[in-house]
C-alpha cells in the first residue's frame, strides 16, 4: 500500500495479536538480569488492510518496567510524499517507527500477553 504520512496518521488502529519471544539462552547464573521481549501486530481499519508490527523489550532501567519498540516496524505500507513519489524505504520505516512510538500500545500488548501466558 502506497500512503502518504497524513493517511497514516487518520488511519484507526486496532489490536490483532502478540507474543513472548522465546528465550533462547537461560540467565547465566541465578540472578542474572534476563530481558522480556516479544512482537505485536497492528491494523488498521482499511481495505486493503493496513498492517503493521514490530518488536517490543520491557526495559526496567528508569525505575519501572518500560514497554518500549526496538527495531524498525515491519508493514505492507510505503510512504509516499504529497507528489505520490515513493519515500526511500528505510526513511519510510523510520517515519512509520515514530507512528508506532504515537501509538498507546503498550496496555493493549501487555494485556494480551497476560491473557495469553498467565
């Protein structure tokens, strides 16, 4: 899907799935920091429908646990500029990655990650 960052942002999002990465390693020694992480899908309500998803950690180095995107997003979308003239497709990622970052996506992940493994 070809969309300009104006479409994007009027785009409604919805939850469709995440998960727990598996933890290929065992902590080193017993209380070893270990880190949570996993993925999460997103999509819009459009038809076709947009999708996209990304990488989660949860890094508790301020204090509190912090759900945060690691990596670039991955979608079906590329942006494109008022000219509808394709944007490179690492600066596109870059972009979309700050829609990600806009997005209140940690509550909804964390609870269907509690839902799936609790």
């Amino acid at each position: 899907m070809r969309l300009t960052l104006n479409e994007v942002l009027s785009v409604q999002f919805a939850h469709l799935m995440s998960r727990l990465d598996e933890d290929a390693e065992a902590a080193p020694h017993c209380g070893a920091q270990t880190t949570i992480s996993g993925y999460t899908e997103w999509v819009g309500k459009t038809d076709p429908p947009l999708s996209v998803g990304w990488d989660w950690v949860i890094d508790p180095s301020r204090g509190n646990a912090q759900w945060r995107r690691v990596g670039l997003p991955r979608t079906n979308a590329l942006l494109v500029d008022c000219s509808s003239c394709d944007l490179d497709w690492h600066i596109s990622l870059e972009v979309l990655g700050t829609v990600v970052d806009a997005l209140p996506w940690q509550d909804q992940t964390k609870s269907a990650i509690d839902r799936r493994y609790t």
